[in-house]
C-alpha cells in the first residue's frame, strides 16, 4: 500500500504540473499561487510535498520545496493489477 501512495504521489505531482516549479525551488504558498489552487487544498498539497520528500524525490529547506532528482515514471498499472 505504502508504494501504491507513492507512486500515486508522483502521478498527481505530474497531473498537476508541479515538477516546472520544483525544479528550481518553492513553497507550498508559492505553488498553490502559480497553479491557482484553492486555499482548502493546502493541507493536501502540503502532504503531497512532505510526501515526496520523505521519498527522496524532494529536498526540502526550511518551508522551500525542490527536486532532488527527476521524478520516475509513475508505474500504477503493475500495482494495480497487484491488488
């Protein structure tokens, strides 16, 4: 379950086209403003973000999110057909 969330985690950073904005370096204010984003998805963006850190796939500095690597091709699919 724990690498279907991450992987769910990468698909959604590239739907919601994050990865322009974390290639240099943002906070979760600064991304919610670029994408337009309600405030009452703060709290899931800010998940998604700690998420991927927490993956390795973010380096974060302070409240300044940014990649730390490209992020990998989300493999849903494999795991789907796994559960």
């Amino acid at each position: 379950m724990e690498r279907y969330a991450l992987e769910l985690s990468i698909d959604l950073a590239e739907r919601l086209a994050l990865v322009p904005l974390l290639d240099a370096s943002a906070t979760a204010e600064e991304i919610a403003a670029a994408r337009g984003f309600v405030s009452t998805f703060d709290p899931a963006l800010r998940w998604l973000l700690a998420r991927l850190a927490v993956a390795g796939l973010l380096v974060r500095d302070g409240e300044r999110y940014r990649l730390a690597t490209p992020l990998p091709t989300p493999a849903l699919a494999p795991l789907r057909a796994e559960i």
